[in-house]
C-alpha cells in the first residue's frame, strides 16, 4: 500500500487534505462518446462495445439473458452458498421493509385547506452488478430487495458478461433467488446508458442504481436529470479509529478487506496514540504481503488528539466506511454526521455490512456523504403532494398569492388566484 503520515493541523485541514491525497489515485474518464454511441446505436452499439471492453472472445448473441440460464445457475449453487445469500436477502428485505412510510401524511392549515404528502414508487428500476475481476450476486441482492419492497413494478439487472459472452452464474443465481428474470448481459458506462435512455430491446427506467468502476458511476453522473441515480458510489473506502485494546491485526485484516477493491480505494487509520498507529502499519504490511489480491490503495495514518478530534475528521473527510474499533468511541457514534455506514465496536467488521448484516453495501464515497446515504427503498420511491382548497381557503388565500405574485412581476398568477374568490 502507499502509506502516508499526516500532521494534526485540524479535523478540517488534515481532512481536507488526506482526501485531496487520496483522490490522486482516482481514475479520470470520459464516457461522452460511449454515451453518443449508445444512444445513436442502440443495441447494435452496446453489443459493439461488449464485444470491445467484456465478451472480448465470444460476444453473446443478444443483450437479455434467458431466463432458464438463472433458473438452472440458482439449482446449480452449492447450498451452502446458497443459505448464505439466503440469509443475506432476508436480512437485507428486514432492513429494507423497516425504512418504508406506507401512510400518506395529511395537514390541515389554518385557512382551511389540506396537503397530503404520499409516497409512491418509480415504475421501473434499472440495477447494475459489477463483473470484471470478480461476480458480485451481493450487490444484485443489496439493489434488487430495496428496489422490490419499495414497490418497484419493474427492474432489470444488468451486468458485464466474461470474455465467453455470458454473465457469471452466482450473479444470475443471486437475480432468481430475488425474483428477478430481466437480465442484461451488458456493463460499463455503455449498461448505463441502455438502461437510462432505453434501446430496442432494453426498456428504459426510471432510476439507475448499483456500485461499479469510474466508468459507470461517470455515466450515472451525467444521466441524472434525465434519470435518477442512488450516489456516486465508488471506489470503495474505509476509515478506521483504533485503540490500544484492539488487536492490530484485526483492524490490518479490515484494511487489507478494502484494499481488494483495488488500488483505488482511500483507508484511513486514526488513533490517539502513535504506538498503536505503528502497530496497526506493522500488521498491515505483514498481512499483505501473505495475501495475494491487496491493491496497491492509498493508506493515511493520522495520530488525533483525542477521540472527539477523530470523529470530527470523520466527519470532514466523509468516509464510505467507518469502524469505530475503539470501545471508547463507540458512544461517540451518534455524533457521526457524514459517513455511509458506521461499525461500532471491534466486532464490528466492513464485512459484515458488505454481504449479511443487512444494512446496504451501496453507499455514498468521494464525500458524497455530505449530502447522500446508503441506497435504499427511498432511492426507488418519491413523494407526492396532493393539495385541496375549498372556496373558504381560497378567499383567504388568495390575495396573498396575488401580493407576492405581483411583487415577483407575475401579475396573472394572482388572478388566477382572486378569479377563485368572485362569486
């Protein structure tokens, strides 16, 4: 890993300026032209580019998959595997069905008229499964189970077939164990794009949601607007504030769990004491040179002046991830403010949000924490007002609609209003 020792200036400058580091590794792209190609070309063109970046062998005949392919890919799972992510799906829907408000929430005002404010679900939601290095069937079960128990009517799942054309099995048997048989055999920027702007064959949605590589969280950036997006969710991080109590090791294994992401990803380590800051370093460089798989990521050690210091630094720096292995801070956890997900305790691994906690693994990085949380029934779901005035309400309304109506220089949004009030 490239390690690099910070100097205390304060929670925001030292904040400010581990992410300015760490984002030097960040790659920059432009998915314009794969953006013209897709929208000009429909399928021919994201056929075309599958066949260029995934199916580079034998590119598949068709984008949608056969539905009998993730029938047979779920009977074909070891069924230890399979209770695994069976546990993981129920947890997750658990999570999920808790986040949703079914009631409508109606206010009567005191001149008489009444707004409900209702939450309805998008018609079609388009998730996208990484592929590449590795088949991630938990990120088709932290999309697909929020999208389904918000109400979601339809949502199609892509993912990058391999270099033979097809999608890899775990992530086909992850859709059928959800319900799932709209599949894609599509990724990158170009899955994106099929999904937001639709083709001949593949339907366009309403909101575009899942993790993946620079290339697709570009594309979702320059789709919003036109659809909705969950966050910019990628690459992965992880921010971890350690005590003397805690075995090093632990907090390495953590560290070196992130760092398989790739050589992307942002770690953090803060500690009050610059002894366990070495301890941790030690155990980290240990652990990964007997591990194959450890990106080479960008790893910031800062020694905080006490634990209050480390959580307002969290707080700055907005971290994907937060473990709060030191028993002390765990109290201090409500005082977090920006990051995706917060692990308290020293049981509390990144791992075990990543597949079978049930809190979501889709979560908000490059500090979109600021602003973004963990995605979720509500990324699927949007509000809608209902508003009704009775001629009573409207009396006492309207000439204050028409006096700030008049003073914005929109003279008829104020008859519209007094043209309610003539008998």
């Amino acid at each position: 890993m490239r390690v690099k020792r910070f100097e205390w200036e304060g929670a925001a400058s030292t904040g400010l300026a581990m992410r300015r580091w760490t984002e030097d590794a960040l790659e920059r792209v432009n998915v314009l032209p794969i953006e013209r190609e897709v929208r000009e070309g429909g399928d021919a063109a994201v056929l075309s580019l599958t066949a260029r970046f995934d199916a580079t062998e034998r590119p598949p005949d068709s984008l949608r998959v056969d539905p009998g392919e993730l029938d047979g890919a779920l009977r074909a799972l070891d069924p230890r595997l399979r209770n695994a992510m069976q546990t993981a799906a129920a947890n997750i829907r658990a999570v999920a069905e808790a986040q949703i408000d079914v009631e409508p929430r109606t206010v009567e005002l005191p001149q008489g008229q009444r707004v409900t404010v209702r939450e309805v679900p998008v018609r079609a939601a388009g998730i996208y499964a990484p592929g590449g290095k590795a088949a991630y069937p938990s990120s088709v079960l932290m999309c697909a189970i929020p999208a389904q128990v918000a109400g979601v009517e339809r949502v199609a799942l892509a993912s990058p077939p391999g270099s033979g054309g097809l999608v890899h099995p775990l992530v086909l048997a992850a859709a059928a164990l959800c319900g799932i048989d709209e599949v894609y055999a599509m990724g990158g920027a170009q899955a994106i794009f099929a999904l937001a702007y639709g083709t001949e064959s593949v339907g366009q949605v309403d909101v575009v949601a899942g993790p993946g590589n620079a290339w697709v969280q570009e594309a979702k950036r320059i789709t919003y607007g036109f659809v909705g997006i969950d966050s910019y969710a990628g690459p992965s991080e992880l921010m971890v504030v350690i005590g003397p109590g805690v075995d090093p090791a632990w907090a390495a294994l953590d560290l070196c769990a992130q760092a398989e992401h790739g050589a992307e990803g942002p770690l953090v380590v803060a500690a009050v004491d610059d002894a366990v800051l070495e301890s941790v370093w030690t155990a980290v460089e240990r652990a990964a040179a007997e591990r194959s798989g450890v990106g080479e990521a960008p790893l910031a050690l800062i020694r905080v002046p006490d634990l209050d210091a480390a959580i307002d630094l969290s707080n700055v720096f907005a971290p994907e991830h937060l473990e709060l292995l030191d028993e002390a801070a765990a109290p201090l956890a409500a005082r977090v403010r920006t990051a995706g997900c917060v692990f308290v305790g020293r049981h509390g691994a990144t791992a075990f949000g990543d597949y079978v906690a049930g809190s979501n693994h889709v979560l908000p990085t490059t500090r979109a924490g600021r602003f973004a949380g963990p995605l979720g029934p509500s990324t699927f779901r949007r509000k809608i007002s209902t508003v009704e005035v009775s001629a009573e309400a409207a009396a006492k309304l309207a000439p204050h609609v028409d006096t700030i109506a008049r003073a914005e220089g929109f003279p008829v949004h104020g008859e519209s209003a007094m043209i309610r009030t003539e008998k």
